[in-house]
C-alpha cells in the first residue's frame, strides 16, 4: 500500500556521480500529507518497512522516498546549492509551502538570539542569519525531513542540510560535530550535530540558512526568530520572494566595482592612509574589519572609500 502511494509518476533519480540510481518518485507530499507518509515510516505502526523508518535512508530501496523530489527533480548529497534557480517554477504561480497545522510545529535548531540578520553585510550577501550558541551545544532539525548533505566544507564548516516535507530546505553551519548521515530521517528537534566554529567563522554560532529550490529566503520571514514559532501556517513563494535578493544583489556588485584600494608599502600606517585619503581611521578599520593596533602587511590591501 505505501509503494502505491509513494510511486505515483516514475522519475529518474541521478545522484552527483550522474549514476542512474533507481526509480524514484513522490506525488506532492508538501504538508500534512507528506508528514503522514513520514509518521508512517518513523512510527512503527502497520505498513511493511515502518519498524525501519527511522532508520539510515537506502537510495537502493524502492520502497522509500525523497522528501519534495517532485519540485527539485535532484537529490545531490555533496553540492550544496544549485544555481538552477527558482524562475521556472515561478514565473507566473504563487506556491504555498504549508509550515505547519500549529505556529509551534518547528523547532528553533538553538536557544541563542540573532546575532546577525540575513541582508547586505559588509559589502556582501549574508544568505542567513547567526545565532549565538557555545561551541558544544544541540543544533536541531526545525522541521522534520531528511539530510541530503553532511559534509565538511571551507567555507560552511560542518555543515548540515536537511531537506524537509514542505519542500524547503535549512542549512545548519560551523558546527563541530555532525551526528547525522545524508539519508538520516529527522523529527523537528532531532539533534543534527554540535554548534561550533569551524569553517570561515569568528567565534561559536550557528549559521542557519532557509532554502526553497535552492534559492535563499530571509529566515524572519518564515520563523518569528525570537519567539521561536511560525510567522504564518504557510508561506507563499513568487518571484517578489527572491526580489529583495536580487536587488540587494546588484548593488552589492556594483558597489564592488566601485572600491578603491591601497596596497601597503613599507612605512605605511593607517594614520597617513586617513590624512591621504580623507577617510577617518575608525572607517578604515570598519570598512576593512581591522582594529586601529592590527599591523598593516606589506601587500595588503586597504579599502579607502
Ligand atoms: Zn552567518
């Protein structure tokens, strides 16, 4: 009965390797929907397969799915993100991702408040947003669903990210420790691994990103970040969704190309920077994220406007 209902249209499932896999497929379990068909696999209760379900997901095994597998059409357990935007799908439609039945059906994945919003920071996109936490501290699944990537990457760290039912996806990064392999099934409040401070970070948090189709959506607009509940019991994704981004985007581009630099000499200081450009050294230090004592090197370049 539950193959019936899992293999409705047939797909073809091509991992990273461009390997044909195994056939795969889902009908729509965005929702409640596909929480029942996971509440199935994961409780234990009647259907063949279920006393399993908790167990590590087998791409092998026809019997099982991929949560949302109708809307990516990719299962890729080692990229992260595709650039294989989101316009296809939403040139003209509104999607409705269902969140959940109650404003509390998520977890927050830490206890800490934000300590860096999602937005233009420093001249760049910050495709999430931080939350403070100790190093050691439980990072938890917000929604229940399944790990695609757990993996060590420069610039995330350990980094975890779990594809949901609704369709979304949430990225848990900097961690220094993953307990969770990709195929791991996961309820809201599953612990994926341990906060840290690996990758490119500065200091213990947790970088949490929230994805649809790959594409990046400011987390407050989903998660009442400091209540730790639903904004709504559904969210609806249209192109105006990834606008602000996009925008935000270009001038982030555009102000790249207008920088000027100076690249330092032997005898520079950051004092003769500020009287030769007329730029105050408290901005030099913001603007280049250094503090007044860093010794300037020799190479080293210096943005001035
Ligand atoms: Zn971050």
């Amino acid at each position: 009965m539950l193959l019936e209902r899992l293999i409705i249209a047939p797909c073809a499932l091509v991992l990273s390797t461009g390997m044909l896999v195994a056939q795969v497929a889902t009908e729509n379990i965005g929702g409640p929907e596909g929480l029942d068909i996971y509440q199935e696999l994961t409780s234990g209760e009647g259907e063949e397969g279920a006393a399993e379900g908790a167990a590590i997901w087998d791409v092998n095994d026809s019997l099982t799915f991929i949560p949302g597998y109708d809307m990516y059409c990719h299962w890729n357990t080692d990229v992260l993100f595709s650039q294989l935007g989101v316009a296809g799908h939403l040139e003209h439609d509104t999607l409705k991702v269902v969140l959940g039945e109650h404003e509390c059906d998520l977890t927050m994945p830490c206890d800490g408040h934000v300590t860096s919003p999602y937005g233009m920071r420093r001249g760049r996109m910050h495709y999430g947003v931080d939350l403070d936490l100790e190093t050691g501290d439980a990072v938890m699944a917000a929604f229940p669903g399944m790990v695609r990537i757990s993996k060590y990457n420069k610039t995330f760290g350990h980094v975890v990210v779990v594809r949901h039912f609704n369709g979304l996806e949430t990225l848990y990064a900097h961690l220094s420790k993953r307990s969770v392999e990709p195929g791991t099934l996961v309820e809201a409040g599953d612990t994926l691994g341990l906060g840290g401070n690996t990758g490119r970070s500065y200091g213990s948090h947790l970088h949490f990103e929230v994805r649809f189709l790959d594409q990046p959506i400011d987390p407050a607009l989903v998660f009442d970040l400091e209540n730790g509940s639903l904004r709504a019991l559904e969210f609806d994704i249209h192109k105006g969704t990834f606008a602000k981004m996009a925008a935000a985007k270009v001038a982030a581009q555009k102000s790249q190309a207008s920088r000027k630099y100076h690249v330092i000499r032997r005898g520079d200081t950051l004092y003769a920077l500020s009287r030769r450009y007329g730029v105050k050294v408290q901005d030099l230090c913001r603007i280049n994220g250094i503090s007044e004592r860093s010794t300037l090197a020799i190479g080293q370049r210096i943005r001035y406007n």
